[in-house]
C-alpha cells in the first residue's frame, strides 16, 4: 500500500491570525483619536515606566516636549551645593588670608578682594589652645606624624605653636590604618590641637596656603 498526500483543506491560522490583528490595531487606532480609550504620556508612571532610559528611575522627572501644553513638569531637588554659603566673618581681616572660626569649626579660604575661594566644616581642638589674632603660614609638611595616638596625617600648613607640638591644618590623621574620626564629625571639635579637614579640603588649602599666608583666627 502506498501513501498518498491529504489534500483535504486545511484552515489558514496565520493568515487568520494576521487579518485579527490588522482589525484590532485599526480598531484601537480610531478609538484612541475619539477619546474612547485612555492613554499614557511617556514619562508618567505606569506603562511607560518600563521603557525608562537606561540609569534613570522609571519615575524620573521629564521634561515636557516643546509645545505641548498642560504638562506640568516637576522640578530636580535643589543640591547641597546651591545652598548659599556661609557668610565670611566680621572683623576676619583682609587680602589673601586663611581664616578659621573656632566657634563655628569653619574655614574659609580667601582671596583678593574679600572673594571667598572654599569654605567648609572642620574638627578643630577639644583644648583652649589657640588664641583669636592673626598668625603665619611658617612650615608645610605633605606626610607628618602626630603625638601621642594622633596617628599619621597629609598636607600639614603650619602657623602656630602649641605647648607640645605646632599647630595647623591637615587631612584626618590615621592610626593604625583607620581613621581617627568620620567625616561626619566635622563641624565638631575632635583634635588634640589641630584643625582637622577631609582630604579634599586639606588638598585645596594646601595649594591656597604657602609659607607667608596669613591666617586669621575668629572665635
């Protein structure tokens, strides 16, 4: 016996299929224009929050497209940096000069004209070991050595002296590989005499501080 074909018809899914989809999607289309069927502007949560640009939250402000109108757009945060910084001190002196204020463990670094440069949070002496008045940038040391558990610091700019060892500005000491307070702690006093700075304060001031820089001392 041999095996023959089945010619016997057979139903056409795909073409089915296809004109289904065709009707649907035109169907959708005119319900779309008349209103009928609600719809998703990009940017807003729910349907479109799948197709967020890659690295921004699915529910990131957008900006309105031009000429659109009624969209209202929310506005970024504003950053800590466009806080207005605080006020250099009355009576601080003037021209080029470094000035910290003791009670408000803050320094401002100062150039010509009274235009502040940087200013910025420190940890400064838990000890009355420094005197208000105006002092001298007299000795610089990139890599230093504290006394007693002060551990090891970066960028020292030297301008007073204190009863065991100089007084200045540096980044937070470290001892035995940690460091000696958070960053979080600026802004408190911490130091056995110094004036501690993150780094990249320390940094900033020790390319604004040569020898001969004046610095003022506030209370």
């Amino acid at each position: 016996m041999t095996r023959h074909r089945d010619h016997r018809a057979r139903p056409r899914y795909g073409r089915i299929a296809a004109a289904a989809t065709s009707v649907t999607v035109t169907s959708v289309a005119v319900l779309g224009g008349t209103g009928a069927l609600p719809s998703v502007a990009v940017g807003e949560r729910g349907a479109s929050a799948a197709i967020a640009p890659v690295g921004q939250p699915a529910d990131a402000p957008t900006a309105a497209p031009t000429g659109v109108p009624g969209r209202s757009v929310r506005s970024a945060e504003p950053s800590s940096s466009a806080a207005a910084p605080a006020p250099l001190p009355a009576d601080s002196g003037s021209g080029r000069r470094v000035v910290f204020s003791e009670g408000q463990q803050r320094v401002w670094l100062v150039g010509h004209r009274d235009r502040v440069r940087r200013t910025y949070l420190v940890s400064g002496s838990v000890h009355d070991n420094l005197d208000p008045g105006t002092y001298s940038v007299y000795s610089r040391s990139e890599r230093a050595w504290g006394i007693d558990d002060s551990g090891t610091m970066r960028y020292f700019v030297r301008f007073a002296q204190g009863d065991r060892a100089a007084i200045g500005f540096h980044d937070i000491p470290v001892d035995d590989g940690r460091r000696v307070q958070t960053v979080a702690d600026l802004g408190t006093p911490q130091s056995h005499g110094c004036i501690r700075q993150r780094r990249t304060d320390a940094v900033a001031l020790w390319r604004f501080a040569p020898v001969g820089t004046t610095v003022v001392v506030v209370d």
